[in-house]
C-alpha cells in the first residue's frame, strides 16, 4: 500500500513538473508599427510595465526552486503570465481583440487592459503565494535539509544508495505535504527522520575512515590471530573499538577521528607484523633457532656498542635488553643535563655580553660626562674671569674717581693770582675784562679730560694734553697781540700782565702736563697690579676646579668598573 502512495506521489510530481515545462510564454511583442496611435496614447503602457516586471520576476524565482517547494501556485503563475501576454499581443499587433469581437475598439481596448491586468496580479499573487511555501518548508524541515547538504557532501550516494534515494523520497513527500496545509504532520515526522540521517552520517563516516582498515582486519582474521597472537590481536580490536567510540560521539569531531584511526592503523601494522615473526619462527627447523638468536643478538650488540655500553652478550637476551634500557636512560638523561647546561652556559654568555654592553654603555656615558664637566669647567672660567675682570674695573673706577679728585685739588691750586683780575682805569670808571683769565681756565680746562678716557688710553691722552698746552700758548700769543689795542687806557699794567701771562700759562701747562703724567702711569701700574691678582685668584680657582672635577671623574669611573665586576661576579656564582 505503501508503495502505491509513493508511486502516485512521484506520479504527481512528475506531472507538475510535465506542465511546468510545457506552459510556453509568449515574448511581449515590441513591434507595434499598426498600433501608432495607441501607442501615442499610451494606453497600454501600464500593462507592458507590469508584464516586463513579472518576467523578471519569474526569471529571478528560478534559482529560488519554486516549482520545487510551491510546484501549482509556480504553474499558476507561469499561466497567469502566458495569458496576459498573449492578450497583450493581440490587442498590439490586430489593434482590436480576438477574444471580444462583438465589442467596440474602446469597449474592446478597456476589457482587454482590464483582463491582462487580472493575469498579472494573479501571476504576482502565486508568486507571492509560492514564496511563502518555500519560506515555510526551509523554516520546517531546515534539520532534515542540512543533514541532506552534509549527507551529499560525504557521496553517500556512492557508499549507500539505497539510503540516499529513501531520504530524497521523504523530504520530497515533506515538502508536499507543507504545500497542502499538512505542516503540523510534518513537524511532528521530522524528528524521527533527523535521527535516521544522523546514523547514517556516523555509518557513512565509520565507512570512509575505517572501511579499508576493517578489510585488512578481516584478512587478518582467516589465519587465526585469536590463537597465535592474541595480545596483539585484540590491542588492534581495541583501538578500533576507540576509534567507533569516537566517531558515535561526534562524527564532525574531524581531528580526534583522525588521531583515533592513525592509532588502529598502528595497531594493525604491529599484529601484522608479529603474525608475520610467529609464521617465521613456526617455519624454522630446530637447528636454525640458533642461527636465529644469534642473528638477534648482533644487532642487540651493535646497540650496546652504539650506548658506549659493555659487552653484554654473557647476558641472557631479556637481561641484555634490560641493561641496555638502564643505559640508554642514563645517556638519554646525561645529554638532558648537557642540554640544559649548554643552554644555562647560552644564557650566562648573553648575560655577560649583557653586561659587557653595558660597561661599554657607562664607558661612553663618562666620556659624555667628563665631556660635559669640561664645558662646564669651561664656563665656569669664563665666569671667573668675567668676575675679576668686573672686580677690576669697579677698582679701576674708584682709583680713577679718586684721581678725579686729586686733579680738581690740583687745578684749584694752579688758578691764577689776583693780578690776573681786571684793572680799573685810573682817569674814569672805565671797566676792561682780562682775557687772561678766560686763557687759563681754557687752558685748564682743554688740559683735563675726563678718566675714563685717561685708563683707557693715558699715552693717547697725555699727546692731546701736550696739544692743550700749545694750544694755550698759542692763545698766549694772541692775548699778547691783542691786549694793546684793546686797553688803551691802563698800558703799563696790561704789558705787566702780558709780560707775565706766557710764563704763567707755561707754567700751568707744565704742571697739567706733570699731573696727567703721573695721574696716567698710577692709573696704569694700579690696573696692572689688579689685573695680577685676578689672573692669579682666576688660576687658583680654575685649579681647583679642574682638580676637583678629574676627582670626580676618576670616583665615577672607579664606582662604574665595581658596578661591573659586581655583575660578572654574581653571573660567575650563578653558573657554578
């Protein structure tokens, strides 16, 4: 009964499928050269809009498999649309329509924009209609559908076919069912049907990885294994059994599958391998056993000798292999502790070449320091000596400021004497000035320049001097000239003053001279001797400095080298 059910089902579908395929769409006709006026009039531009806009739609719902998840409200669809155009055609190509002959051109033209326009939101609402179906299969039987994508992907239909159609069949059935309103049916079927996939896939799996090994294991079983090497038989059953295990517990955990079946093959190689030693031994006669052992015990020897071990072939055969585990250990752990000390001995160097690095660093850290200490020593000379020399000019300032006022005793006492004062005429009140007088303060006056100039350049000085005084006897002179025609009145005691005035002058010249001289070479031993005692305080300091500074310098470079040779000396202690 079953089968008819499904037979009718695949009957069903194919049929569907049948008229999918034979519905033809007619192409919407573009060439309406006979309608030019109701294309001016655009009347049945709406419809060709919504005609070019369903065939894209249809178009695009291919790679959706609609006919497969909605296979009647697809073919409704795909009617609607043959029926819209084909009306479209018509009325375009004819200009009237074939299907409303008894109509007016208007009555004709209104029924038939009305009916195409009927088919394409039929069209639209099965398309529509079919979407939804699809959404809600994928919705229900999304289990079943990924355990078909995973399924296909391992080939089951190679290594199980008939498993492979059966499952086809039954999400096909799912999938019609949903399209007759029967959802809660399927929803309640799915579970069993996951379940069924599932142990298929962990049966697909065991077939992939295992299916080889089981061929091999069964070849191995005709010559009795269980008899003549039992142990080994069953750690190859074991691990297969392992291997079963992991693979039931999650046939997707692809990394410890993989390890689980790398183990049973180990294990078969190994029984396959001692099957062969026993046939061996089964086959050799008695007088051969010997030969055999001794072969055995020759590459046990070369082992020895290989360890740096004795001779132990006096040994009975399980006791050499123990002796040789022993020294084999032992070796195994000397080149450990040799690795270790070889990698301590590494790390000891780099501390070193650390440490070596970083007394080169401090190395060069010094020289920068002591390059520094040099140009602050450098500075701090030139601050000393910008201090004397700012000493020896305040004391250069009060020596001149002292000179200052021993000329102006000096000129005071050198000013001229009563007879240098204007005469009064004896006939009349009449009043003559002595230019004899304005002579002598001028050349006071020209003979003395200001000190600063004097401590700077006395020998420039003591020159313009010397040219004051010419200058007042030069002045002298023309006084003498002058004098008789200016006093007319009192002639005997002008000539008196004249006769007296160049001796007067040369004597106040003289001694200007004199002083400017003198004030001129005390200024300048007075400069000299301050100039001694600041170079000299100037030298004591910078002495100091510079040895204070070298002190410093050699406890830096004293304190960096113990710094090192601390660090060398813990590293030494360290590695012994």
């Amino acid at each position: 009964m079953d089968k008819i059910k499904l037979g009718a089902v695949c009957i069903t579908l194919t049929a569907l499928a049948g008229c999918q395929s034979k519905i033809k769409i007619p192409q919407i006709n573009d060439n309406e050269s006979n309608t030019q006026e109701v294309q001016s009039q655009g009347y049945f531009s709406e419809v060709k809009t919504a005609l070019t806009k369903l065939n894209r739609m249809i178009k695009s719902s291919e790679k959706d498999r609609l006919g497969y998840y909605a296979p009647q409200e697809y073919r409704d669809a795909l009617s609607s649309l043959a029926d819209a155009t084909e009306e479209y055609n018509d009325i375009t190509q004819n200009g009237v329509s074939s299907l409303n002959i008894f109509k007016s051109e208007s009555e004709q033209r209104a029924i038939a924009k009305s009916t195409m326009l009927r088919h394409i939101d039929d069209a639209n609402k099965n398309i529509m209609a079919a979407y939804i179906l699809k959404e809600t299969a994928e919705s229900a039987l999304a289990e079943p559908l990924k355990q078909q994508k995973r399924l296909n992907g391992l080939n089951l239909e190679k290594f199980f076919p008939k498993e492979h159609k059966q499952y086809n069949k039954e999400i096909n059935s799912f999938v019609e069912k949903i399209g007759d309103g029967k959802l809660a049916q399927v929803k309640q079927a799915v579970p069993a049907l996951v379940t069924k996939m599932t142990a298929t896939e962990v049966k697909l799996v065991k077939k992939i990885e295992l299916g080889t090994i089981n061929i091999e294991i069964s070849t191995l079983a005709k010559n009795k294994p269980q008899k003549y090497i039992p142990t080994s038989y069953q750690a190859l059953l074991d691990s297969r059994d392992f291997a079963y295990a992991v693979i039931n517990k999650d046939p997707r955990d692809t990394q410890s599958i993989k390890k689980a079946v790398a183990k049973v093959q180990f294990q078969l190689d190994h029984a396959t391998h001692i099957a062969q030693e026993v046939a061996s031994l089964a086959a050799k006669k008695d007088t051969a056993f010997e030969a055999y052992l001794l072969n055995n015990q020759k590459f046990v020897h070369e082992l020895s000798q290989a360890l740096n071990s004795e001779d132990l072939r006096n040994q009975p055969s399980i006791e050499q292999l123990k002796l040789l585990k022993v020294t084999a250990i032992a070796r195994l752990n000397d080149k450990t502790s040799e690795t270790k000390l070889i990698n301590q001995n590494t790390q000891l160097t780099s501390q070193v070449s650390q440490l070596e690095q970083e007394v080169v660093e401090l190395t060069d850290a010094q020289t920068v320091t002591l390059d520094k200490l040099a140009s602050y020593k450098m500075m701090v000379e030139q601050l000393k000596t910008a201090e004397a020399l700012n000493a020896a000019n305040l004391k250069a300032q009060e020596l001149a400021r002292q000179l200052e006022q021993e000329r102006l005793k000096t000129a005071a006492s050198v000013q001229p004497a009563a007879s240098f004062a204007p005469q009064t005429d004896p006939a009349g009140d009449l009043k003559v000035d002595s230019p004899q007088t304005d002579v002598l303060s001028e050349a006071q006056n020209s003979a003395v320049l200001p000190l600063e100039t004097l401590v700077e350049a006395p020998q420039q000085q003591l020159s313009v001097n010397e040219a004051a005084a010419s200058q007042a006897q030069v002045q002298a002179t023309e006084v003498e000239q002058q004098a008789p025609q200016q006093v007319s009145v009192t002639a005997e005691p002008l000539a008196k003053i004249v006769e007296q005035a160049p001796l007067q002058v040369d004597s106040n010249a003289a001694k200007a001279q004199l002083n400017v001289k003198q004030t001129t070479e005390a200024v300048a031993e007075k400069i000299a001797t301050v100039k001694e005692q600041a170079k000299d305080i100037t030298q004591q300091k910078t002495v100091q400095s510079e040895k204070k500074l070298a002190e410093q310098a050699v406890e830096s470079k004293s304190q960096a080298k113990e710094q090192a040779a601390k660090k060398v000396e813990q590293i030494k202690a360290k590695s012994e």
